[in-house]
C-alpha cells in the first residue's frame, strides 16, 4: 500500500512526535528550574533591545541622509532644469544669430560687389581725366606754339600773316560746336 518512500516520511513523522511528547513529559521531571533560565534569558532580551535600539539610530541617522540627499537632489535637478532652459535660449539665440550672420554676409557680398564696382569706375574716370589732362597739355603746348610762331613774325616784320588775320576774323560758329575753339579759348592760349 505505500511505497518505500512513503513509509520512511511516516516513520520520521511518527518519531519526531514521539519525541516531542517525551521532551514535554521528561522536562519538568529533568529538575531544571524555570528561574534559573531566566537571567540569560533576560540577558538576551536586553541584548536584543539593545541592538533594535541601535539599528533603530542608524535607521533614524539613515532616514536623515535619505532625506537631505533627495533635497540636495530636488535642488540639483531645479538647477539642471534652469541650465537647460538657459541652454535652449542660447542655441535658439546661436541659431538665430546664425541665419543673421549668413544674411549679413550675403549683403557684404553684395556690397564688396558694389564697391569693387565703383572702385573700378572711378579707376576709369582717374584713367580718363589724365587721358584729358594730357591731351590739355598737349593743346596747351600747341597753342603756345601757335602764339609764339605768331608773335614772331608779328614782331619781325610787323603785320601778321594773312591766315591769322583770317582765323581771328572769321565769324562765330554756334556755341554748340565743339570743333570750332571759342573766344574763350582763344584767350587762355
């Protein structure tokens, strides 16, 4: 009816209660007194308290650093948030500071063009005004000729030659021709 195994868990069971009964029966007859116990029990009960009073300070000591760390951790993290909100307003600044700076370096581009524009006109009117001052000198230096090959013979024989008394007699041309040398001009030679 029962296996091996079984049988060998009933036999320990049975035992252990046995045992138990005998302990219970065979203790007040052992002559051990209850007192005597009791020194080393109240010893260890004392010992006990001690130790649940000692852990309880560490607990309370423990309690006190939890508590202080979660604020530092509290003020930690308030400082962190503030930081990255500052972060974000200096990179939405940086961004825009950076499309600022590519428009102004585009209208430095186009202001470099400009000037270099101009830089090369006025370089061209430079060019042309020397052009016109030398071509001033050289009809300066030729109309001086022309006075002095006048003035020769003027004062030579005494009356100009036929052509001059022409050229100083010939009528007036309209001020809008520039071919023909002006009174004015005629004057500054």
């Amino acid at each position: 009816m029962f296996s091996q195994s079984g049988l060998l868990l009933a036999i320990a069971v049975v035992a252990f209660v046995f045992g138990w009964v005998g302990a219970k029966i065979a203790g007040p007859r052992n002559g051990r007194d209850p007192a005597v116990e009791a020194p080393s029990e109240h010893r260890h009960i004392r010992s006990l308290q001690a130790s649940l009073r000692v852990a309880q300070k560490k607990a309370d000591d423990m309690t006190e650093q939890f508590d202080s760390t979660c604020a530092d951790f509290n003020s930690l993290k308030e400082a962190h948030e503030e930081l990255e909100a500052v972060f974000a307003e200096r990179e939405a600044r940086l961004v825009e500071a950076e499309g600022a700076l590519r428009d102004e370096t585009a209208k430095v581009r186009e202001l470099r063009l400009e000037l270099t524009e101009r830089v090369e006109a006025t370089i061209r009117a430079e060019a042309h005004a020397k052009e016109m001052e030398t071509e001033l000198s050289v009809m300066e230096a030729g109309s001086r000729a022309m006075r002095d090959q006048v003035s020769r013979p003027a004062a030579g024989r005494g009356d100009p030659p036929e052509k001059i008394r022409a050229v100083a007699h010939r009528p007036q041309a309209p001020a809008d021709d520039d071919s023909v040398p002006t009174e004015e001009f005629l004057r500054d030679c």
